[in-house]
C-alpha cells in the first residue's frame, strides 16, 4: 500500500476513533437524577447525608489529623474539592447516577459514574476531573465500565502537563503522581503510578508475582479471572506502570491489583478490540 493510501485511511478513521472514545463516555443508562449538597472531596459528594463517591476516580487527600491517625496532605486537593463543588454548582446541584456493577461499597458510599447535563449533552464528571488533572483514573475490580474514557482523559492530561502533572513535572521529589520505582521510599505508601522494568513473573498457588526492580505487584487467586496470564507473563523484560495502593513489608514496598486496567500494558486503553 502507498504511503498517500495509509494517511487517507488514517484520516477516513480518525472520526470514527473519535466517536467510539465519545461513545464510551457515555453512559448506558441514567438510573437517576441526585440534587448533591456539597462536596467533601475531589470524588465526594454529600445529598442528605449520604456519602456519594465517583467510580474510576481516584482524587488528592486533604490533611488530616487525629489522635491515632495521621494523614499527609496531597497537592491539589483542595483545589480538587473546590473545582467539584464548582461543577455541581453550575448544574444546580444535579447529578445523573449511573451505577455499576456494585452499587455500595464497604463503607456504605454509593458507588456510581457522574454525570451534569450540558443543554442536551451529558458530560462525565470523572472525564472532567481527570483531564484537567484534578484526578487520577483509579482501576476498580468490578465498577470499569468506562475506564477507556477515563485513561484517554489521563493521557491528555499529562500530555498537556496540566494539574497533577504539572506538579509531578516541578516538583518530581514528592513522587506523587508518578515515582520509578528504583526511587520509592518507606515513606511513599498510598496510591501512586510506578514506574520501573519487569524483572520476573511466574504463578504461585495462591498469587501471580510481578516483580519490578524494587516493587512486588500481587493479583491474588480469586480476581486471576480478570487477567489473560499469557499477557501477564510476557510484561516480563518491559518497563510498565502500575498504579494502585503501596504498602510496606519487611521492608519493601508492594501492591495488589485486581484488575488488568492497574498496569498500562494491559489496561483498556492499550488493548483496544
């Protein structure tokens, strides 16, 4: 095929790749319309004084201190909490509910993809959120139905360097959003994207391992029905990110994931059908 051929084709296709992104977006069906009271985070929301929490959105921590806990700030959260409470502001406080596969999560939040209304538009709140770089596309084992939406949104992001990114850009020594791996802490628990090479997969009787130079990735027996283990065997020798809740064990640093959208090698966005 000429080289003309190839770029008119790609040109023919563009619309229809840009379709199927907005598509995603979109929800299925709006199970119900919720007038919000007010935000308490980048991903909360309060409606008579129920917690309402966004699926696929994963926003900065605010500062919070008490007796027996102790929990450093995030930048960007409040900055995060206030653009929220904008949003549902200008949209009269209304909220599209979409729910997902689980409705309630073990802290009795409702469970749920946002939507405002735009004239006749809906628009995704996690999409609006993420993209200006207020939030982080957080992999959820069951609630995914528009998780290619959200990574798009991730990806123009950081491709702008907008938000978060900008951060991560300036001021690369907080390690947050994004740390290699060769440079994580005792100190850089929580959630994060790390980024290193696979050094070693194999399969016990209870775990797949993922080894990274310094980080442990598990995906215990019960969520290995999300995975394909022949990709999940070939991640080894790449450099990958993967993103979810860091925790320390004897002294390393490790993390469980239960879905293949933690590790951008397998995630929706780069697995396409």
């Amino acid at each position: 095929m000429r080289p003309t051929s190839l770029f008119f084709i790609l040109l023919l296709l563009l619309p229809t790749l840009a379709f199927a992104e907005m598509q995603d977006c979109q929800p299925i069906k709006i199970d119900k319309w919720v007038k919000m009271d007010y935000a308490t985070a980048g991903n909360k929301m309060v409606a008579k004084s129920v917690t309402y929490q966004l699926n696929g959105l994963y926003a900065p921590l605010r500062a919070q201190k008490s007796k027996f806990f102790q929990q450093q700030g995030q930048p960007l959260a409040k900055t995060a909490q206030k653009t929220l409470n904008q949003i549902l502001a200008d949209h009269d406080q209304m909220v599209g509910i979409e729910y997902d596969k689980v409705k309630v999560d073990k802290f009795l939040r409702i469970k749920f993809h946002g939507y405002v209304k735009e004239g006749k538009r809906l628009i995704s709140i996690e999409k609006l959120m993420i993209e200006q770089g207020l939030g982080l596309f957080l992999p959820e084992a069951e609630n995914s139905r528009h998780a290619k939406c959200y990574l798009q949104a991730e990806a123009d992001a950081r491709k702008n360097v907008v938000g978060l990114w900008a951060v991560e850009k300036k001021y690369p020594q907080l390690h947050f959003p994004l740390v290699q791996s060769a440079q994580l802490t005792l100190d850089d628990i929580g959630f994060r994207i790390i980024q290193g090479p696979i050094k070693q997969v194999w399969k016990t009787g209870n775990n797949y391992i993922i080894n990274m130079d310094t980080t442990g990735i598990r995906v215990k027996k019960e969520d290995w029905h999300r995975f394909d283990y022949q990709k999940v065997k070939a991640l080894q020798g790449q450099t990958a990110e993967v993103r979810g809740y860091g925790f320390i064990y004897n002294n390393a640093m490790y993390v469980v994931i239960q879905s293949p959208n933690a590790i951008n090698l397998l995630d929706a966005l780069h697995n396409q059908p």
